[in-house]
C-alpha cells in the first residue's frame, strides 16, 4: 500500500510502498478515503527536515544538549551514530483523516466493518492507504456527511476543545486571532453556539472567506479589530479571544489581553509565543489558557491505545465525545468544511501537496486533502477472515544493494560458552528474521549484524509498514512485513531476532520454538513466572523434538565487552568471594512511558535491571540464592526506578545493584567496582578499567566510544546457531537472572528478603 513518509536526513517528504498495518487489540483497520493535511504542524515538519545539520541544531538546542552529554559519557562515535540513526528513521505524516471499517480487533464492539469512520491522532491517522486507529481515536460518520469534510474531525476537535475551555455563553462576543482552518472552524462554531464572532487575519482572501462563514467582521489590521470589538461590546471588550493563530511572536496574546473584558477568558490554541504582558493581564484579571490539542485523554496511553475511557458523569467532553460532537455538527450543517478545501491531490501526487507548503509553487492555500482510490487492491471487508482480522501483507525488496564485506565474526571467548554440545548440521549462512525494527534494533543490533557475511535478512515485521519497509531497504532484507507470524512460520528461516515492546517477548520466543527457530532476544526474556514457565516448557520440548536444545539467547550484552573479558580474567585466579557494587545513573523516564506500562515494559526492573543481575553472575561465576531490595517511596516522577538490590550469590559472593533515576545524566551511566583477593577494579562506563594488586596499577581506555558488547554478543549467537551449538549464555543462566530479577519485585513488594 501507499504511505507518505518524512526522513529528517532528506528534507522532502515521500509516497512509498509499505506493508499495511497489523490489526492489534483495541483498534480497528480503516481503509482511507481522505486525508487533511495540516498546514501548520505538517510544513514545520518539512521546513525542520529540510534544514542543514545546523540549522536543525538551532532549531532545537534542547536535543543538542543532551547530544553533547552523550559524547562526554559514551564517547564520539556512539553520539554520531545515534543522530544518525534517529534522522533516518522515517515518520508516517498526517493525523486527520476518514474512510471505511476494514477489520475490528479484539476488544472492539462499538464498530461494523463497513462503517463510516473519522479517524484522529499522528502515527496512527496517517496519510496511507490502510491505517490501524485505536478505538477512541475514531468516531462514525453518518451516511449523509461525506467523508470528504469528516476528514477535518480532528482538527474541528482542536477548535472544539478551545472553545471549551473558553466557556462560551449564548450571546457573547468572541474573539478569533487567526483564520487558518482551527481559526475559521472555531468561529463557525462559536457562531453555532449562538456567540457573535469577530477576528482578525493577516491574509485579506481569509478574512472575506470568515464573513463569508458568518463570522460579524474580519479585519487584517489589530487597530481595526479594537475598533470592531470596542464598536460591539459598547466598550467593555470582547469575552472570549481564542488564539488560533501559528507564531513565534507574542503579539497575538498582547492582542488578546487588549481586546478582552475585565475577567475576560483568554485560550491559546495555536502554537504562539507566551511572553504573556503582565499588566493587561493583571489589570483586568484576565484567565489565560492553554488548549490541549483535542481534549482530555489526549496523550493519556491508558485512554487512547488502551481503550480505558473516562466516566462521561467525571469528564464529559473527552477527545473522543469532542469529534463525536464535531460530526454531529457537520451533520446538522451547522459547520461547513466544503469551502476551506482549497486544493485536492490523490495520494500519488502527494508531493506537489507539500510543494505548495514550502512554497514552490507561490499560491494561496488552506485546506489541502489527499484522496485514495476505492479500487485499490487492499482487502475489501468481505475479504477479511471470519474474525475480522485481516490476512497479512507483505513487500518484497530487491536486497542486491549491500554494504561492503564486513570484517570476519569474532567468536566469543572459550569462558563464556555453554559446556554442552549438540550435533546438528552447520549452516555456511544463518538466514535471519527479526521482529521490531525500533530505534534500537535498527541503530545497534542490524547495523552490527549486516557486518557479519555469515547472515542473511530474510524478512523483517514491524506492527506498522513503514518501519518495516524503512528497515527492509536499509539493510537489505529480502521482504517486509505486519505479520510476525510469517516470520516464525518460515520455514526458510533459520533464527529469529525478537526486538519488540517487552510484554510481546514471551509469546514470539514460544511461537519460534514452536516452528524450531534458534532464537535472539532483546531482555528481557519475559514478565512473570508464569511466562517464563511456559518458555521453559517450550525449550524442553524443543530438546526433546530436535534432540538438542535452542540456541536461545537473551541480549545481556555487557558480559561479552572487552573490559568486562579483562575484568573477568583479572579475578579468574582467585578463590575467594567477590564483593561487587554496580551503580547505574540510569536517567528520568516519564511515568507514562511504555517501559513504565507494567502491561507493555514491565517496569525498569523487569526491563533493565536484569542486565545488571545477570552481569553479577557471570563476574563471579556463580548463581543468585538470596535477594533483598529497598527503594525510595513511589512519588510524583519515580515508579520503582531508584533502588538498591543486594544479591547474595552461591559461591558466598554479595552483589549490590545500586539503580537511580533521580541523578544528573551528565555523570556516566555505569560504574563497577570489584575487589576480593587482595584485588579492587574499577569499570567506569566502559570506557576505562583500573585494575589494582599488589601495589600495581593497569589501565584500559576506550577514548572515541563505548564497547558494551553488541557486536561480540551477536557474533557469539550467530556462530553458535550457525553451527548447531547452544547459546553462549547457558540457558539455566538465563532462567535464574529472570528468576532473581522477579525476586527483587517481590522483595520490595513485601519488604523481605526472597529465598531463591
């Protein structure tokens, strides 16, 4: 199908064929009939793609700050390639649009396929051919209303949600600063909420298409509009203002403190500048507010990708019952979208749409719409199976484009191979699926594996076809698809990477034992014991079938970086326990992340503090019994992310885990110090090792960048799977990291130590 895509290193945005989306839980697949292109937020878009290294860097110097920090903790060369890999990853463009009900996921009930659709919000109403919308964020369209002008859904719900937040009362007078498309929608409906509306543009063709609309008296000039409004008001002011306008400039809110009543109400809903004049504001008591884009549950993932609404009886007006409310609008005629389109484009011709954006060719415009042929061959509902769901799609690449011959695999140290053996036929290539092509896969895992001549990309499955496809083309893949049951269920494939969101871990490693796939899988492993259970019974069947058990191996990378190979050689001849304390900076991550979800990441504990329990057994060569964990209280922005775990080992060796999220991130991320024997080392962001004994000193320095590991991990799990040996990481290794990872949630759920 088509989708139109921004790269950030290239500038213009592109039409390019992708797989369609998989239908998920809670959400519904639409085939699109039209899009709205949004020219504020979508030109800045494509102006900030555009622009020059630096002129990206001026534009955001918040995003160069942390740049810089990264190349004093992690080096030069790491700091480069994650730049590079975040513009080259491509961005799905639009996010109002309308079409038809193709398939219904789980959990949908308040949909047909066949229905009429608005649909609404950036990475899912994109402009494509197929898109995957959650629930909440799609509305239905009555048979009379073309789709067409529910197409403005969304941006009708922005203006919505302003005026909400104005608190509008019949026979007002509201002011509108802007004439775009949430300026000229907001007056229609001011008017329709029986308010006389008033306003000012700079262009002088949207001021007569507002009188047009009904809008009392546009004007280009503020003086005229103070005149209009001290002429309407019999000088009191207006009661409303609402800034719909897009600036950098403050003047637009100056304006409105001037137009407004005393106790007047004020609602930026444009981006505008906030140097908010103290004195007007003052003077006349005036209410500034700032709207949040369509309305409560905007932003909220327990709202919008879970479907958890909130009870009309506590928040009436949600993003949601906003579009609903809009649609109800254009049904009864009271808003009309028809003369705000001012151009219409079909898809394949998208990219002279965003040409009249930047300007080339020079002529006016305001709403621009990309139309989709009905007669495409996307599957039609009657063509969806008989749950709903949608066979899967897949695109084929010509993956003869390679990069130049890497340098040959380098096997992992003898110290760090499985004691067991198995016989089965060695394979010259490893042919390789992956499931996830996210910003790390595609900036660390894939760049280091398209080096090793041992591995093939055969297909590559992303929930959404752009990602997929942007991974298939740029590593060479030879197809791309939605569906990761292609990849598991191929029987072409020899091993599957797994790189997904973490609640996805345990069912795709079940699901590749099952098809008798050596397996690479991103930590962690899995969520609870009763997953990790099943993972056990399906490696035992697995051994039991092939007569050798998987090469399954999870990511914990550290264990295989040159320094952490010094560090373990350098206390391998002492036979007394180690004391180790590994302190992580690990950085603020917002509560409503994904890794925060305890659903989809599992918290930072199941999601990363296992790499730090798994390092400790590998140093001292020996197995968690005991754990005991302490954190500081769950307030505000923290969620079991500042702890200490202290991890007693069965060789009488004591691990402390020391994990925070409440430090400065300028400080290198990771520390280790170990000593026992008479020895102390200092691991410092793997970057630098001081090893000590006997009154002597050796340093290792790594000056332009890290080596946690990557490359030696995934040249350790390719030649092992090529040739039919266990993971370099005993599997019984892996399976008690996870089980002491667990223990340190339940030791702080229950305030106790937990007895492995």
């Amino acid at each position: 199908m088509k989708s139109l895509v921004q790269n950030y290193s290239k500038g213009q945005p592109t039409v390019t064929e992708v797989p369609p989306p998989a239908l998920q839980p809670g959400g519904i697949l639409v085939g699109n009939a039209v899009s709205l292109i949004s020219a504020g937020t979508e030109r800045s878009m494509v102006d900030m793609a555009r622009k020059s290294l630096l002129g990206k860097a001026r534009e955001r110097p918040d995003l160069v700050r942390k740049v810089l920090e990264k190349v004093r903790r992690d080096g030069v060369l790491a700091a480069v390639k994650t730049v590079r890999s975040r513009l080259d990853a491509p961005v799905p463009l639009g996010y109002s649009c309308a079409g038809t009900v193709l398939a219904l996921g789980e959990g949908v009930d308040n949909f047909r396929i066949g229905d009429r659709v608005a649909c609404a919000g950036a990475g899912y109403a994109n402009h494509a051919e197929m898109i995957f919308v959650p629930k909440h964020l799609a509305v239905a369209v009555p048979d009379h209303v073309q789709l067409e002008a529910a197409a403005y859904t969304t941006v009708g719900a922005i203006a919505l949600q302003g005026l909400r937040l104005a608190k509008l009362e019949l026979g007002e007078v509201v002011a509108v600063i802007g004439f775009g498309l949430v300026g000229l929608l907001t007056a229609q409906l001011g008017r329709a909420a029986g308010c006389r509306v008033i306003g000012l543009d700079l262009d002088a063709d949207r001021c007569r298409l507002a009188e047009s609309l009904g809008v009392e008296v546009a004007v280009t000039k503020p003086s005229d509009l103070l005149a209009a409004c001290r002429e309407r008001t019999e000088g009191h002011g207006a009661d409303k203002i609402l800034v719909t306008a897009s600036t950098k400039s403050s003047q637009p809110i100056e304006l409105a403190s001037e137009l407004a009543r005393t106790n007047g109400i004020v609602v930026a809903v444009g981006a505008v500048g906030m140097d908010v004049p103290r004195r007007p504001f003052y003077d006349k008591e005036l209410t500034l507010r700032v709207s949040r884009s369509y309305g409560p549950g905007r932003y909220d993932p327990d709202y919008e990708e879970k479907g958890r609404d909130y009870p009309i009886g506590h928040v009436r007006w949600t993003e949601n019952r906003n579009m609903q409310a809009f649609v109800q609008q254009l049904a009864t005629g009271r808003v009309d979208t028809a003369p705000l389109t001012s151009h219409r484009f079909a898809i394949d011709a998208a990219d002279q749409a965003y040409q009249l954006l930047t300007g080339a060719p020079s002529e006016p415009y305001l709403g621009i719409v990309l139309t989709y042929p009905q007669d495409s061959n996307l599957d039609s509902p009657q063509d969806s199976h008989p749950d709903g769901n949608l066979p899967g799609d897949k695109t084929t690449f010509d993956s003869s484009d390679t990069s130049t011959s890497p340098p040959p695999a380098r096997l992992a140290p003898a110290s760090q191979q499985s004691a067991e053996s198995a016989t089965p036929a060695k394979r010259h290539h490893l042919t390789l699926g992956v499931l996830g092509a996210g910003q790390f896969a595609t900036g660390v895992l894939l760049p280091e594996l398209r080096r090793l001549d041992s591995v093939e990309f055969a297909k590559v499955c992303t929930a959404t076809g752009v990602k997929a496809q942007s991974a298939a083309a740029k590593f060479g893949f030879q197809s791309a698809t939605t569906e990761a049951s292609e990849v598991t269920s191929d029987r072409a494939i020899d091993a599957v990477l797994i790189a997904t969101r973490h609640h996805l871990h345990a069912q795709q490693v079940i699901a590749a034992l099952a098809a008798d796939k050596d397996i690479f899988v991103e930590k962690p492993l899995c969520l609870t014991e009763d997953e990790l259970q099943e993972i056990e019974d399906a490696h035992a069947a697995f051994s039991k079938r092939l007569g050798r058990p998987p090469c399954l191996m999870v990511g914990y990378n550290r264990r295989f970086a040159p320094m952490s190979e010094r560090l373990a050689t350098f206390f391998g001849d002492i036979d007394e326990p180690l004391v180790v304390h590994y302190r992580v900076n690990a950085g603020h991550i917002p509560t409503d992340h994904w890794v925060q979800d305890p659903e989809q990441g599992g918290g930072r504990i199941l999601g990363e503090v296992c790499h730090f329990v798994d390092y400790l057994a590998f140093l001292t060569a020996s197995t968690p019994r005991r754990v005991s964990a302490f954190s500081t209280p769950n307030v505000g922005r923290y969620r079991d992310d500042n702890l200490v775990a202290t991890i007693e080992l069965d060789n009488g060796s004591i691990g402390t885990v020391t994990y925070v999220a409440n430090g400065d991130t300028s400080l290198a991320k990771e520390r280790i110090e170990v000593s026992g024997g008479g020895a102390f080392a200092v691991l410092d962001n793997f970057r630098r090792l001081d090893l000590v004994r006997g009154g002597q000193s050796r340093v290792m320095r790594s000056r332009l960048q890290q080596d946690k590991g990557h490359r030696a991990q995934l040249e350790a799990f390719v030649q092992a799977a090529r040739t039919g040996q266990t993971a370099p990481i005993p599997w019984q290794q892996t399976v008690d990291t996870s089980r002491a990872t667990f223990a340190i949630v339940q030791s702080l759920r229950t305030g106790s130590p937990i007895v492995l």
